[in-house]
C-alpha cells in the first residue's frame, strides 16, 4: 500500500504525515479483504486550513477516514464484480 499526498494539496509536512497515517491505518483494516495487488492512495484535492485548524484535530481525522472507508468500499464492490480498480484517489474536501 502506497500513499501520495504532495506538497501542494498539504503544505504542512505534519498535516501530510497525518494523512498519510490515516492511509495505512484503514488500509490494513482492508488489507484482507482486497486481491493481492499494489494500492496506491493519492490525495487530489486541497482542505480548508480554515476548517482544519490542526493537523492533530479529530476532524480532520475524521474526514479522512470518512472518505478512505467511502474509497475502500468502493474498490471492494468493484473487485466482487470483477474488475479491480486501475486507481483510487482521495478527495478530502
């Protein structure tokens, strides 16, 4: 499992690693459940530093989460129906 979150959607480095923590973690709760396959999750999409004050703060948190376990899902119900997803991309907006 691969995480890209550039520079230019996450200015901070601490905001990015946050991101890129909440990748792996929900990442390998799926793990199991996904074909064998290299997965990388790429953050397309700014946030408003005005609603996520904090890198640390619960709902960035959440809002990452949120749209991980949306993403994760989806490549699922494409896997059960036989196609493996090509890409996946994160929005966090």
């Amino acid at each position: 499992m691969g995480a890209m979150v550039p520079k230019r959607w996450a200015k901070r480095a601490v905001t990015r690693n946050a991101i890129k923590r909440q990748i792996y973690l929900v990442g390998a709760g799926f793990e199991p459940t996904l074909a064998r396959s290299a997965y990388v999750v790429r953050l397309r999409a700014t946030f408003d530093r005005k609603q996520f004050l904090s890198a640390a703060s619960d709902l960035l948190k959440a809002a990452v989460r949120a749209e991980l376990l949306q993403l994760f899902v989806r490549a699922q119900n494409q896997q059960a129906a036989g196609n493996v997803p090509l890409s996946v991309s994160v929005v966090v907006t």
